[in-house]
C-alpha cells in the first residue's frame, strides 16, 4: 500500500494491469460456479450447458458474465502491452517483466481457446478439429501433440476431459503463477515512470536515477493512484455485466455432428484474424505461415528488452515503435473485418445428392459398390468432387488411390485430418472398409495403386494391390 509510485504515473494510462487482474478474478469466481453444473462429457456437456441457459436461476448471466469476462480479458491484456510497449516499460531493469507477460498473454488466449472448445457446439467441434490439423503440422512432433491434445486418434469424451482439465486446473494455474511473479516484478523494480522525451535508460545509472524520482517526486499507491485502478476496475465490470445482460452468453449453436458438413464455424473475435489468413491463403502457403509466423512474432517479442534495452522510452521519439503498433492494428483489424465474409475453406457448392459417375462403379465388386453407397450416404459429396462433380473444401478424389495407401486411407477416415473430420465414430467398421474398398479403386486406368514399401520388404516380396485382396 505504501510503495512509492512516480507522481505521474498515477494515471489513467496505468490501469490496464490491475484490470485484467480484476477480470481474471471475475473468471475464477464465474467459473467455479459453472463447474457446479457443467458436466465434461461428450454426450452430457451440450445438455449441461442448455440446462444453465434455461432452467438454472440466472445461469445464463453466469455464463455470459464467464464469456464476456474472456472476451474483455484477453482485449485488457493486448492493451495492457501495447501501452507498455509503447511506454518502453521492457527496457532496462524490467525485462523479465516484460517475458512474463508475454507468457501471460499466451496463456490468457490458450485459456480463451480452452473455454470455447468446452462449448463442444458445432462451432467447438469444428474449431478444435482445425486447431488439431495445425497441431498435426509441427515437424515429428505433430501426431505425438494431436494424440495428447485429443486424448486419441479423433475428438471424443477424451478430449473433452482433456480440455476440461486444462481450462479448469492446469491453465488458471500458470496464470496465477505468471501474476504472481509479474506483481513481484512490478514491487521489486517499482511501476515505470512517465516516459519524458530525452530521459534516456542507461543500465549503469538507470536504478539510482529511479529512487532518486520516487523519493522526489513519488507519491504511495494508496491512495493517490489506486482510485483510478478502482475505478476502471469498476467499470469494466460493469460494462461485462452489461454486456452479459444485453447480448446474454456465446452459445452453444447446434450439438456437434461432423456429418454435419454444411457449416462455417467461426472462432470467438480474439482468432478470427487467424481465421482469415487460413482461409485466404493458397494451401500451398499454410503450413509455413502457421509453423514459421507465430514463433517468429514470439521470439521477437521474448528479445526485444536484450536487443532495445536501453535508450529512449517517450513513444514521441521512436516513430518505428508507433508505426509498429499502427501496422499490426490495421492488419489484425483488416483481417478480423475479413473473417466476416472469408470462405473457411475452398468454397463447398456441392449436394450430396449429385449422383457417383457411372465410370467409377463400373466393374466394381458388391464391397466396393457398397462403399460407394457410403459415400453417398455420409455426404461425401459434400466436400469432394468425382469426375469434376462435387464439392471443392477437399481434394478430388479421382486418384485419391495413387497418392494414399490402404492403410493411409483408413487412417484419414478414422482419424480425419485438415479440414476433414474424424469418422471413427459415425461409420462402424463394415462401412469403413467398404468405403475404403471403393477409395482404393480410385486412380487412372492402367496405373498402379500407392504401395507400402516398408510392407513390401515386411513380407519380402511385391504387395498385393490390396491388404483385401491379400485376406
């Protein structure tokens, strides 16, 4: 209460920190409360969350209290750092305050993800399905973190657990953690003094010429800046409870259903930026924007303090740092615009009544012709085009058999992958292997199917066109 503040840091530009502390305090609170009645289970947790909308006393502005409180948090922290950015409160003795909030922003956005997967609407489903196929792309590791992040090969009451335990235990525990080391930090070098053109950091004076402004011109927190905490602090509760009683709580939309293929899931706001580059980039481009860009941005941000660690603070005197911040808002707001109207993939124009051509039944087997009734059953269609008819969201399928083995193709159905969900638990195992004997007849005449050579050399000889044919 009595730690000495620099008079002109007790401003209305210095509260965004004590605010997001606040709102994360409002999250705990919510969401203890709709622990009490959220069920984490696949079959249950759609249910659970209609039964808070409507037959729970004020549940739904519980939940819109939790949602909107997300929404506010993760805006909060974004403002929180551009301000100290823009104040070069990073530099020079602050650094590891600065790399702790880094983190700290990281994790408030993974704590947002969390909460929007436990939805487990369409939209969740669809969402955590995308989140899983840019996982799936880290180089080696990327099955190994699917598998981890799912609880198994596709989405099911693992993952839900899963999830559960991550946005209620292991998330809001590194949180804590991360406040309390970055409050710490903020006692032990004390709050940033007002950035004045011409008063340059310098590391071997910088802390003396600190206690000499506190004891000159400082002022103790309480109470000469921590009204103005208080009060915005009041203010973004009010305005979240206002927001929760006006718009009411985010879903849940319809219960998830991935045969369900005619919808375009949107995240909440915090990634629709990222929603929009994935759908305006051509696919060729995807995976090194999402392996290459996010830890570039990351790394960047963790250097700054070491590399700009001295120098100049006041933002009138460092245009590169304004234009920075101009930049990423104008991009991250064009994007977030874009979302609105960006396809989430190639467009899907398709029925799923547009009849298999005759060409690829012709010949066929009564196990193979059963698979294409499959195909036609689950809406394939949809999404893939045969013999140029058909939807665009995924590949052609005309020589899918070329380019994927027997095993391959199970492991797609099964398992999903890209935009594609996982069909393990909506086809039983007969359907699998018609649809996959039928997949596998997939390819130009005269040429051969993709092999398995590590099978091949297993059995010592060529592989038979199929592992059906070699039962």
């Amino acid at each position: 209460m009595e730690h000495p503040v620099p008079r002109e840091t007790a401003s209305w530009f210095y509260v965004f920190g004590s605010a997001a502390f606040v709102v994360f305090i409002l999250q705990i609170v919510t969401g203890i409360m709709l622990a009490l009645i959220y069920v984490p289970s696949a079959g249950e947790a759609w249910t659970s969350l209609q039964t808070l909308n409507h037959n729970v006393a004020l549940g739904w502005f519980i939940r819109g209290l939790h949602g909107w409180g997300s929404n506010f948090m993760v805006a909060i922290v974004l403002i929180h750092m551009v301000q100290v950015f823009l104040f070069g409160a990073y530099k020079y003795p602050r650094e590891l305050t600065w790399i702790v909030g880094v983190f700290l922003l990281l994790v408030t956005l993974a704590m947002a993800f969390t909460g929007q997967v436990l939805r487990f609407d369409q939209d969740a489903y669809w969402g955590l399905g995308i989140g899983a196929s840019i996982a799936s792309r880290v180089p080696l590791l990327g099955p190994s973190i699917v598998n981890l992040m799912l609880g198994g090969p596709i989405i099911a009451g693992a993952t839900l657990s899963r999830f559960f335990a991550l946005h209620v235990f292991v998330v809001p525990g590194l949180l804590i953690a991360f406040v309390a080391v970055h409050i710490l930090m903020v006692l032990k070098l004390g709050i940033n003094e007002w950035p004045m053109p011409g008063r340059v950091v310098r590391k071997a004076t910088y802390v003396q010429d600190y206690h000499e402004l506190t004891k000159k011109d400082g002022l103790p927190f309480v109470p000469s800046a921590v009204w103005k905490d208080l009060f915005f602090a009041a203010f973004i509760l009010l305005s979240i409870a206002a927001c929760a009683a006006y718009f009411g709580p985010f879903g849940p939309s319809g219960p998830p259903d991935p045969t369900i293929i005619q919808t375009a899931p949107r995240p909440d706001y915090f990634f629709l930026w990222l929603y929009a580059v994935l759908s305006l980039l051509p696919p060729s481009m995807e995976t090194p924007a999402l392996l290459m860009g996010p830890v570039l941005v990351i790394i960047a941000l963790l250097l700054l303090p070491f590399i700009f660690g001295e120098g100049e603070k006041s933002w009138r005197r460092r245009p590169i740092a304004v234009l920075t911040i101009l930049l990423a808002a104008v991009a991250l707001g064009t994007f977030t615009r874009l979302a609105g109207n960006a396809p989430w993939s190639p467009v899907m124009d398709a029925w799923s009544g547009i009849p298999i051509p005759s060409k690829f039944l012709h010949d066929r087997s009564a196990l193979e012709r059963q698979g294409a009734l499959v195909f036609q059953v689950k809406q394939c269609h949809n999404c893939h085009s045969l013999g140029d008819r058909g939807g665009k969201r995924g590949p052609a399928l005309d020589a899918v058999a070329v380019r994927l083995t027997y095993d391959q193709l199970i492991r797609q159905v099964i398992q999903g992958g890209g935009n594609m969900p996982a069909y393990g638990k909506n086809l039983n195992p007969a359907q699998t292997t018609a649809i996959v004997a039928f997949l596998e007849t997939l390819r130009p005449a005269g040429q051969s199917p993709a092999r398995n050579a590590s099978r091949a050399i297993a059995l010592g000889s060529e592989p038979a066109e199929s592992p059906l044919t070699d039962r």
